[in-house]
C-alpha cells in the first residue's frame, strides 16, 4: 500500500469502471480483461486548496489522475525562488514522471480543493506490458503533457505583462463554460509568467476597466469573459 498524506482525505478504493469522467483519465479505454490486470488497491484521494500532492525529488510509488479541481507544477529554481511550471486540470495525469524516473521532478500542490485516484507505478507499469490500449494512452499523456508544457512557455513566458496576463487569462476558461475564468492568488500568478504580483494585480484591474473581464466574486478569483475581442487584441499586442 502506497503511504497516505496524513493532510489528504482518503474516501477508499477508487471505482474505475465506473468513473464519472473515465473517457477522459488513462484508464478511458481499458476493457474488462485489462481491469483483470489491477490487483493493487487504487485509491481515492481528497487534497484541499494549498495542500502538497508531492514534493520535488521525493521518491515516487504512484501517478495521478485528476477528476476535478486545479493543480499546479511547481519546481524550485538555484537562487531559491518558486516556479510554476503548469496548471492541470481534470482529466490530466500528475506526477507522469514516476513511470520512467521513479522520482517526482516537481513539486504537485492543489491549487483549488482537487480530487484524485492514485494508481501505483507497478500497476501502471504491468498494464503498460500486457496492453496495447494503455500503452497507446500512455504515449498520448506524454506527447499531451509536452504540448501543454511547451505552450504554456510560449503563451505565459514571453511578450509584454498584457500579453501573458491576456494569455493566461485565456488558457484558464472552463472546460464546460469557456465564458468563465478561474484565476488564483496575484502571487500565484506571478509566479507562473515570471511578474511581479503588483504587476499582475494591475494588469488584471486594467482588464477589468476596459470591459475584458467581470469579476463574478469578491476574491478575484472568478471572472466573467466580458469581451473576447479584448483580450485576443490584448494577446497580439
């Protein structure tokens, strides 16, 4: 049995079969043969808003899938500072590293309360050998994971504050109601599109003036996409 945060909620062993979002997480197209496979327990996990998946470079039992909330990637840099790397969401796998390193290359932390099954690496890895279905799902984790890295850096780490904020602002709609927009603490920001925390602030309440965005909580942390056309012009400057 893989060790339990002691700051994480177990709700027991998870339901794969039966997943609400099964078509989107790594299991989507295992059969009942492939199920027959899983004899190690996967468990159903509960991580608050602020709480540690995992730390960077701490040894590796299990991966990820995540069924709802917000988690980002976080790596420390030499002078001591934090970046955020990337924001999953639902249906991402966290901590997909582990299958080849055994160790976590980041730091995992649930930017919102967030809700998880963690399947164990030897579970994974067994799948892997015996189906062609997880294996082919496996290579589109991957080849997803280094597509949303690889434009999180080109969307979030270059051009003006306006670009990156427009930009993020953009990347973080809901999957369901691309009208609305979850944002994070200003620092958390910052952190991830390398900007002072002023900087974002002010660039956010420049958005909000010219009708970009609508604030829809007294945290900042909800928004209303207001005008679309603003922020595309915004992104390109």
């Amino acid at each position: 049995m893989i060790p339990i945060k002691t700051e994480s909620a177990w709700r027991g062993t998870a339901d794969c079969k039966a997943c609400g979002i099964r078509d989107m997480v790594l299991f989507a197209d295992l059969n009942e043969q492939d199920f027959n496979l899983i004899h190690a327990p996967i468990d159903d996990l509960v991580f608050a808003a602020g709480q540690s998946l995992y730390h960077e470079g701490e040894a590796a039992f299990g991966v990820f899938t995540l069924r709802s909330g917000l988690v980002k990637l976080v790596r420390s840099t030499p002078d001591g500072r934090q970046r955020v790397l990337r924001v999953l969401r639902p249906g991402d796998v966290v901590g997909l590293e582990a299958l080849a390193t055994s160790r976590y290359d980041s730091e995992a932390t649930a930017l919102t309360e967030a809700s998880l099954c963690r399947i164990p690496t030897d579970v994974i890895h067994r799948l892997a050998q015996n189906s062609p279905r997880l294996h082919w799902r496996l290579l589109q984790k991957w080849q997803q994971a280094l597509k949303e890295a690889d434009d999180w850096l080109a969307a979030l780490n270059f051009g003006t504050a306006r670009q990156r904020v427009a930009n993020f602002i953009l990347k973080m709609r809901h999957a369901t109601d691309p009208g609305v927009v979850t944002l994070f603490s200003r620092e958390d920001m910052g952190a991830m599109m390398d900007l002072k925390l002023e900087t974002v602030s002010r660039e956010i309440s420049a958005l909000v003036r010219a009708g970009a965005i609508e604030p829809l909580d007294r945290l900042g942390r909800l928004y209303r996409i207001a005008d679309e056309g603003v922020l595309e012009t915004a992104v390109t400057g």
